[in-house]
C-alpha cells in the first residue's frame, strides 16, 4: 500500500472527527510513523472515545458519511468495537471504539504532529504507543516495540508503561505480555527502567 494514499485517509478521518469535535487519536502504523522506525502500514487506526452506552450516534454519523467495509459494519462495531470503514481513496480505516480508562487517558495524552511533510495528524503518545503494541502482542507489535525503545530511548516515561499495561496485562490474563516488554527494555533501555519488584524475575 502506497503510504501517501493512507495519509490521504487519515487526514480525511482526522479533519471529519476535528468537525466533529470528537475525541481522538491514531494508533498503529500511523502512530510508529511518528515515534518509532516507520514502514509500510496497510489501513488508518485510530481510537474514538465515545464511552460505553453512547456508540451508536457515533457509528449513525460515520457511517452516513464514509463508506462501510462490510455489510452488517453497524452490527460489528457494537459486538466487536471496531467500526471498519472505507476514505474516499478506497484505504480503509479501522476505528477503535474507545471506553476503557485507558482509551480515554491515551486520548487525552495525544498530540498533533507533522507524520510526513504536509501532514499533521493527531496521534497517542510513544508511552500509550508501547502499551497498545505490548497488549495487542503480535511479532510485528513486539518489533514495533523495539524500534520505539530504541528511538525513544531516555525520554520515554516507562513508569507510565507500566502503570497502565500491568492492570491491562493482568485482565488479558497473558503474564507473557509483561515479561517480554522487561526484557525488550531491560536490553535496550537498561535494568534501572523496570520496577524495581520485576528486576531478575523469570
């Protein structure tokens, strides 16, 4: 997938939900644009936060507005949380339906940034960026990882990775998820960046 053509999608997504005045930010592939090594990324992600119980005015607007990537798209996006829709240029665009504290908290950190020349785009920050790979824990979320570790480096705020990944961990009931992204900064960052009850655990 040409990468102008996502850009082109995200932009449109970003400037309809600015419009809106709705709460947002882009995740994924976009995202590590911005704070990690950027490659190719096949579709626009991005979180809205509409809370639970309030989704369904969300999906009626986007979905009067954008094209849906399958036909029962409403159906999903209330069952499965994500709404999958299609920009003007035919790339799709994943739309998280944010409620959990930390969807709400990772929005609230976003920041806008220039993604590539002449676009600006509002995405998570490389903490909350962290968080979302480490939990979504698939290999090319653990080498995006990586490459966030490695260009981030010091000014990361690893306490906040941990803070908000441990309880999301804990609930996903996969122990695997905080013992790779130990080990991940242990070797990147140094020992002295994991809690201190972790360090030398196995």
């Amino acid at each position: 997938m040409n990468i102008i053509k996502v850009l082109d999608a995200a932009q449109e997504i970003e400037i309809f939900c600015v419009a809106q005045k709705w709460k947002f930010c882009f995740i994924g592939g976009l995202a590590i644009q911005r704070w990690g090594q950027p490659r190719m990324t096949a579709d626009a992600d991005l979180t809205l936060l509409t809370g639970f119980g309030q989704e369904p005015p969300y999906l009626d607007t986007l979905l009067a507005s954008f094209k849906a990537r399958r036909a029962d798209a409403r159906k999903f996006a209330l069952v499965n949380r994500v709404l999958l829709l299609e920009a003007s240029n035919q790339v799709g665009i994943d739309i998280g339906i944010g409620a959990l504290p930390f969807e709400e908290n990772s929005i609230n950190r976003a920041s806008r940034a220039e993604i590539a020349p002449g676009y600006v785009l509002t995405t998570c920050c490389a903490e909350d960026l962290i968080v979302h790979k480490a939990f979504a824990s698939r290999p090319q979320d653990w080498l995006d990882v990586e490459t966030i570790l490695m260009r981030q480096n010091k000014k990361l705020n690893l306490k906040l990775v941990w803070e908000e990944l441990t309880p999301l961990a804990e609930l996903k009931g996969d122990p695997r998820i905080m013992e790779n992204l130990i080990e991940l900064v242990k070797e990147i960052v140094g020992a002295r960046a994991v809690p201190r009850k972790r360090r030398g655990a196995n």
